[in-house]
C-alpha cells in the first residue's frame, strides 16, 4: 500500500495507537447492538476498531486517495458501509440512522459546521462523541462564571449532557497538530422544554452578544427593559448580572419568561 501523504488543508491528523481507538469506541458507548456514524475514516484505524465491536458501522471520507486502503477494510468487514464524499454534503434522512452513535476524531477545520450538523439531527442520535481542539471542548462543557462559558455551553447543555471524557496529547497524532484535544460526549436528554429551539439559539446569541455588557443591555433591544429586569428579579438576579452569571436552566426560564410576556 503507498504511503500516506497527509493533507493539512483536510484536518488529517491520524491516529494509529490501539489502546486509544480502544479506549474511544469504549468512551463513545459502542456495544455489538450499537450503529455507528463515523465521519472522517482516515486511514481506517478508529474505523477498524468500530467495526470489530460494533452492528454496522456508517463512515464518511471526503479524500478519494484514500480509498484503496478503505475498500480493503469494506471487504474484511461486511458491518462496513463507506461513502465517499463530503459529510457536510450528505442527506443523513437516507442512512437509517436511528438511535445510533457518533464516534469521530474529527477534521479541525470544519468542526463547527459537522457539530450543528449533528445538534440539527440530534433525533437520530444515541450519543455522541467527538475528538476536537481541547479549547473547543472546553467550551461545549464549561460551566457558568468561567471564562470559557459562553453560546456554545449554553445551546449544546441545553440538549445535551455533556462530559470531556478524556484529553489526547497532540503527540498521540500522525503527524501531530499544535494543540492537545480533547473527547467530548454529548448524551442527549429532555431535561428542559424549550419550545421554539431555533428561537431560544438566537436568543442566547443576543444574551451574549457583548460579554462585558449586561444581560439586560445585551437584550434591551428584543425585550423591554423593565420586564427583563422584573424576570430576572423572580429568578433570583440582580439587574446587573452578566450573561456568563445565568446557568442553562435559568436561561432556558428567562426565554420562556420573555417570549411569552
Ligand atoms: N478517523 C481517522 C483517525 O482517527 O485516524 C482520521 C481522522 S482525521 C482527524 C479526519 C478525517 O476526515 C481525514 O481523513 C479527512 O480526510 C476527513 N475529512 C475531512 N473533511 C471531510 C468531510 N467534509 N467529509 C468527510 N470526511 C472529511
């Protein structure tokens, strides 16, 4: 088989330690009743490891020089369904993917769009588990007065329990990228009732619109002013408080308060 040439430009940071891959398929709850959706199959290591534990695996690669080692693991398993085109492009109403799970180490540079692609599809979701930029973990798990609570904590906690279940050294990739990572599992739950969640997405967006200002001024232009202060003054807030002070279900409670006002 030719060697790998990686490309940067595809996030292709790979991942060859087989205590690792173990311990992801075990962090991402994979069991023998389990589908998996794997995006980004690489060089087919974490593909391999799911396969060997789980029904069916669903995997997508966007980069075609990979596919003659990927066509060898599609014949060795027959739980092995590869498509090979951009994930970001594909209609995942078409793959029967009810209840499964997402295992994937994926590319850096689109992990925004393929995590609102999995939040929009949430409904077809057992759990969740993605390997990105330790920060960015950080930031989907990070709780309220900290610097790294924000719009992301807010939107995913809102629909997700969401654990860092273990950080990756950068030197555990091929080649290695600049920063650590992290493995964060997303397990949906319906805690709150939200309602309209599109709604309550931009509204945490304005809540957060200035992270010095306050709560209040950052939704003066949404809201009237003194009902805000007045709904916050039921949920225990000071008028001044900051958007980073308001935990999920607080925030979940003065959405409902103000849109129904
Ligand atoms: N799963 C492998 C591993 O753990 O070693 C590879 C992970 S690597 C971080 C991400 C993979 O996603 C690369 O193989 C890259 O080519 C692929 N990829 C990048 N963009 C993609 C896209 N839009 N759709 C599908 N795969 C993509």
């Amino acid at each position: 088989m030719e060697k790998i040439n990686y490309k940067k430009s595809l996030g292709q940071n790979f991942l060859y330690d087989k205590n690792l891959l173990n311990a992801i398929a075990s962090d991402g709850l994979v069991d023998s009743s389990s589908t998996v959706l794997e995006i980004g199959a690489g060089a087919g290591t974490l593909t391999r490891v799911l396969c060997e534990r789980a029904k069916r695996v669903v995997s997508f690669e966007i980069d075609l020089s990979l596919k003659p080692r990927l066509d060898e693991l599609t014949n060795e398993f027959i739980n092995l369904e590869m498509h090979y085109q951009d994930f970001m492009e594909s209609d995942l109403n078409a793959l029967d993917l009810k209840s499964a799970r997402v295992v994937a180490n994926i590319p850096y540079y689109i992990t925004t769009p393929i995590s609102f692609k999995l939040v929009d599809n949430i409904d077809k979701f057992k759990s969740i588990l993605v390997l990105i930029q330790k920060e960015v973990a950080e930031r989907f798990a990070a709780q309220p007065k900290t610097k790294d609570y924000g719009i992301t904590s807010v939107i995913l906690q809102s629909i997700f329990d969401v654990k860092i279940t273990r950080i990756v050294k950068k030197e555990c990739f091929t080649p290695s990228p600049k920063v650590d990572s992290a493995l964060v599992l997303l397990v949906p739950h319906n805690k709150y009732k939200i309602g309209n969640f599109v709604e309550f997405k931009q509204f945490v967006h304005s809540a957060f619109a200035m992270r010095r200002k306050t709560l209040v001024n950052n939704l003066k232009n949404d809201f009237d002013k003194q009902k805000i202060v007045d709904a916050l003054k039921i949920l225990n807030f000071n008028e001044n408080a900051r958007p980073e002070e308001i935990d999920v279900k607080n925030f979940i409670n003065l959405f409902k308060m103000l849109k129904n006002a």
